[in-house]
C-alpha cells in the first residue's frame, strides 16, 4: 500500500523532479511534488512525495530526515491526510458573512436600493 510523505524545509530551487530523484535511493517513488504559490509559480517550500510501501516511506524518513538537499535541511513525516474543504472562504453562509451568502443577485443586495431614490 502507497505511503504519502510530507517534505518541509524545502530550498525555493528545489524541483518535482529533484525531490523524486534525491528519494529514489530510498525506494520506488510514485510521485513527488513541489508545492508552488499559484500566483508567482515559486516554490511554497514544502512538497509531497508517495512511496511504493509503508516500509519505502519509513526507510525514507530514517535515513533522510533532518538530511541536507539543495542546501537546505528537509523534514520528512507521514503526511497527515487532508480535512475535506467546504468552501465560501471559512464564513458562515458561504461568504460575504451575512446569512444566506451575502451579496449578489440572489440575496437582494446588489442590484436594487432599499429606498427610492431621489434624483
């Protein structure tokens, strides 16, 4: 059964291709990826690397954790899986923090005043 790691400490050079190589020598790698910021594509340093078996993972995380790679000492853990995500920014409702959802069409808000207008 595959093991996900979690590889923190990561240099900003480091690659997905790198960080699947540099654990090759511990076991066969199903995937590594190197977390970017999605909006200037650097390097978030940390990544995520999926061994083979849990045996791979653990022989990965004795012989190179607190190891140096690209200039940099990793930490490497088993990943802790991720919490499902419900969405709307973590507000009550969805967003906008109003009931309902706040603005848009549907709520009311943003398309007609609640007073009439005197011009």
């Amino acid at each position: 059964m595959a093991a996900k790691l979690y590889i923190g400490g990561l240099s900003y050079s480091t690659t997905s291709e790198g960080l699947r190589e540099y654990f090759a020598q511990c076991g066969n790698v199903l995937s590594a990826t190197v977390i970017t910021d999605r909006f200037s594509g650097q390097s978030r340093g940390f990544g995520f690397v999926e061994m083979d078996s849990n045996e791979e993972a653990n022989n990965a995380i004795s012989q190179l954790n607190g190891r140096e790679l690209d200039g940099r000492r990793i930490t490497v853990e088993i990943s802790n899986p991720q919490a499902p995500r419900t969405g709307g920014g973590g507000r009550p409702g969805g967003g906008g923090g109003r009931p309902g959802g706040g603005g848009g069409r549907e709520g009311g808000y943003a398309h007609r005043p609640s007073k009439p207008v005197r011009w």
